[in-house]
C-alpha cells in the first residue's frame, strides 16, 4: 500500500506548472526581441567577409592548379554596378589550353564558377580586361597585378591585391577609400 501511495503521489508532482512554462516563454521571447535585430545587422557584413575569404582561398586554389598542371590557370573577373538589394558579379577560373589568349574557351577546364552571395556585389577590378590569373611557376599571369573589390548593402567593402610574388593581400574598409 505504501508503494503504491508514494508511486501515485509522486507522478503527481512530475512535470512543470503552467505557470514555469509561460514564465520560461515569456524569457525566450525578450531574448529572441533583443538577438534577431543585431543577426538581422550582423548577417550581410558575415556574407560580405565570407564571399571576400572564398576569393582568397580561390586565388590560392588557382595558384595550386597552374603548379599542378604545369599550365596558366586564368581568373576572370566579370564585375557590375552595386545593387544595393542583390547579388552582382561572378569570377570564373580556368585551366588555360591557349595560354596566350586569357579567355575561356570551349573544352577548357572549370576549375571554379563563383557568383557573389545575396547582398555583395564584385564591383570593381583594376586588372587589365579584368583577368588575371597564375602561371606554371606560381607567378602572375603575364604580370598581371590589380586588385579586385567587393561589398555589402551595409557599406563594408573588402579589396584583394596581387603582389608580383603571387600573394593576395585581403584589406577592409567602411568607406571604399580607406584600406587597412
């Protein structure tokens, strides 16, 4: 009988009361309010810092490549006006089989087809004919050195230089005039 008063009694009080629900949803609630408005913020700066870190990491794949297969590996920009609410420009990398025309033919290999993420823009290259790209001694190609930028809708631009060495140095900026 004992057991049997204890088994029923303590069942009862398992569980939470109406009262700790609504107060633990009333909490979530007053945090989801103050968190969603600085994701909401935070977002289109990650995809512009994001977008920006996969350029570099491309420029590093195409430099592998051309190492790899002993051929120039070209990186051809295709940049377009800021759109403040979309997505513009793209990259495209190649393995060049006619190294001294620097443009993407039929059959060549696409090593990377890259087009810029909701809210960033790829607008502007100070390459020549906006291409670029790596020999098979990991040097640019035909010496060609620039840079190229990118921003967001919340005024963050990035830039990514060339060096003769090969080396893509990545700088931030608030206003697209001043680099660090």
């Amino acid at each position: 009988m004992h057991n049997l008063y204890c088994k029923t009694r303590c069942h009862r009080k398992a569980g939470f009361t109406m009262v700790e629900l609504m107060i633990v949803i009333a909490v979530i609630a007053i945090l989801s309010a103050i968190a969603v408005p600085n994701i909401i913020n935070w977002l289109p700066n990650y995809r512009a810092k994001a977008a920006a870190r996969d350029m570099i990491s491309n420029f590093q794949k195409a430099k592998m490549e051309a190492v790899k297969r002993n051929t120039d590996v070209v990186i051809q920009f295709t940049p377009g006006a800021y759109a403040a609410n979309g997505q513009v420009g793209s990259y495209r990398i190649f393995a060049d089989d006619n190294p001294a025309n620097g443009a993407f033919d039929a059959g060549e290999l696409v090593l990377a087809q890259v087009n810029m993420p909701k809210n960033v823009s790829l607008y502007t290259t100070s390459f020549v004919g906006d291409t670029t790209g790596y020999n098979s001694r990991s040097l640019p190609w035909k010496s060609r050195l620039g840079s190229v930028e990118i921003r967001n809708n919340k005024s963050r631009y990035y830039m990514a230089s060339l060096s003769f060495a090969g080396h893509v140095r990545l700088q931030m900026s608030s206003d697209g005039i001043a680099w660090n």
